[in-house]
C-alpha cells in the first residue's frame, strides 16, 4: 500500500480549524488506516488558493466580522487501499459538515483540495 493524500481548504479562526482538525483525525481513526503525515498550511498562496471559501463564509453571515478567520491547508497522509482512500473523501466532508436533509450551514466552510 501507499501513502495517499487528503487535502483540505478550511476558513475559520484556531479554534474553528482545531476542531475542524480533530473532526478529520476522528473520521481517519475509524478507517482502516496508518496516520503518516498531518500538515498545516498557511499564507498567502493557500489564501489565494482557497478564495472562495471567505466569499462563502460572508454569504452565510452576512453583517458579521471575519475577526481572525482565515483560510488553512489540511494535508493529510494515510497509507491504505485505494478504496478506503476513496471512502475517506465521502467521510471526512460528512463528518464537518453532516447533511441532516435540511439546508444548513456548516460550522466550518471547505473545499476539498
């Protein structure tokens, strides 16, 4: 098996991309795999990167501050089959952001990356 890749954009303060962080460790924990790698990118590129995530944050809160939200990279690498890896993506975005059958908004905007 081999190291497969789990990208992520989030917008949020520390607190909010801290427990966006532990929400994807969870999701990871109850799959078949090995945690190799979890990095954390910020700057300017990943703001770039990741533009529309503000822009969607606004729309769902409109009249509030941003405060100190900003966009983040959340790499993460497992080893595991390519159909665990492929179970993973549907888990982690179900996990921040469960669709209950209702619209909603989700505590912490993403992208997968």
């Amino acid at each position: 098996m081999r190291v497969r890749r789990l990208v992520l954009g989030l917008y949020g303060d520390p607190a909010e991309i801290a427990w966006a962080r532990e929400t994807v460790r969870a999701a990871v924990a109850g799959q078949p795999v090995r945690l190799v790698r979890e990095e954390l990118r910020t700057g300017a590129a990943t703001a770039e990167q990741y533009e529309e995530l503000p822009v969607q944050w606004a729309a769902e809160h409109p009249g509030q501050e941003p405060g100190a939200r900003g966009a983040v990279e959340l790499r993460v690498g497992v080893v595991c089959t390519p159909r665990v890896a492929r179970r993973l993506r549907r888990a982690v975005p179900d996990a921040l952001c469960p669709a209950d059958g209702a619209a909603h908004v989700c505590r912490v905007p993403w992208a997968l990356g």
